[in-house]
C-alpha cells in the first residue's frame, strides 16, 4: 500500500520477554518517527530518523528500548524485558524532505502491545 | 521544554453545534502549530496547520488561528457532523527541530445526532 505499515497490529507479551515492532514507512520519506500513546495520555515521541544523521534518542524511556532503520526503509523498535507500563499503542511516522511539507507527518495505524 | 496543553475532554456535542477545543502551547522562538485528527480505527492525520503568527488554518470546515500574544491554537468549527466524531490532537514543531512534533493530550469529541 502507499501508506506507513505497522506490524503486528496486536501483540500480547509475557512480562519479562523482548517484543519487536516493525514499521515500513512511506517510500521516498527520509524521515521516520515513533510515538507511544498510552490509554489517556498523549503521543510520546520515541525516537527520530533523518537520512543519514544520528537518530535523536532524546524520547526513549530507558535503556530496555531500541530501534533502528535499516537501509534508511524499514525501522524496527524493540522493548527488553517488557514492563507492564510498557502496554499502549506505539505509532510510526513518516514525513516528506521537501519544505513544503514541514509538520506533515504520515500515521500508521500503530502496534498495540499489551504486557501481562 | 516545549508543551502543548489542550482541554480536558471529553466533549460531547449534539449535530449542528459549534465547537471550540482549546489550544495553548509553550516553546521558544516560532513554532509552527498543528492540529492532527485520529478517527475510530484509523491513524492520526494532519488536519490543519499553521506556520507563522496570525496565519489561519483550515480544513474540512475547521479552522484555528495562530495567536501568538495568546500563545494558542483554538480549533473551531460551526456546525458539527456525527462523522466529526474523534480524538483531536494540537501539536507544536519547534524551531530548528524539523518535523519533530510535540503532541498535546487530546481531546475526544463526539457529535450525536
């Protein structure tokens, strides 16, 4: 499709187990985004990828999160030993280099993980 | 740190009212502003935005202005539909971050009939 795909659209994990996150962003689009929504809360930002540059970490919660972009595509997120306040729904974002678009970003329909 | 403070929700509206969600944002230097939706099982989308002071933005009957002496970014809209039922989301790019966004909490909205 055109859009940004997430995968799994659902995931249920064990506390204490690693989850991966795929996100497959908008072909063309050099910048790639995570947030995390939590049930009444806002978007978190995560984590930021530009082109080439060093991603911007500033968002991650501790050192149990991780992600990174293969290939300047597709972008993984992952969660280590999973906590149950790690539960909520985490979006992906991508958006266009060209000025015109700047604050533009491109949702998926996010990945909801769930720690028992 | 840059915020962004929206109205606690949630708001329910009957068709054809006016609506109003509040926006207020704190950041350094010229932000541009936005105000993303997200329907019921679909991804957030942007809905309006606006990039400098006194620019309004609009869309789809919304409209919010970027009042900077007032540091907000109202949403308004005059006569609201059922299908304008959904979580609205006021966000900030600060200066120099490029499209990095700082989203407020959202606001539900449901319009009934």
């Amino acid at each position: 499709g055109a859009g940004v795909s997430q995968s799994p659209s659902n995931k249920v994990t064990e506390k204490g187990k690693d989850v991966e996150l795929r996100c497959d962003p908008i072909s063309g689009h050099t910048a790639l985004y995570w947030y995390r929504q939590s049930l009444g809360q806002g978007l978190e930002f995560l984590i930021y990828f530009q082109g080439n540059s060093a991603p911007d970490k500033s968002g991650l919660p501790s050192d149990r999160f991780s992600a990174e972009r293969t290939g300047g595509s597709v972008s993984t997120l992952t969660i280590q030993r999973t906590q149950q306040e790690d539960s909520a729904v985490y979006l992906c974002a991508s958006s266009s280099p060209t000025p015109q678009s700047t604050g533009e970003l491109f949702f998926g329909e996010g990945s909801r993980l769930t720690v028992l | 740190g840059d915020s962004v403070t929206q109205m606690e929700g949630p708001v329910t509206l009957s068709e054809e009212a006016f609506l109003t969600i509040n926006c207020t944002y704190t950041a350094t230097g010229y932000p541009s502003l936005f105000w993303y939706v997200q329907y019921p099982g679909e991804g957030l989308q942007l809905l309006l935005k606006a990039t400098k002071a006194d620019d309004k933005g609009s869309n789809k009957g919304f409209e919010a202005t970027y009042r900077k002496e007032t540091t907000s970014f109202h949403l308004e809209k005059g006569s609201v539909q059922v299908s304008d039922s959904a979580v609205y989301f006021c966000a900030l790019s600060a200066q120099g971050s490029g499209s990095r966004l700082t989203f407020g909490e959202g606001t539900q909205l449901t319009v009934n009939p």
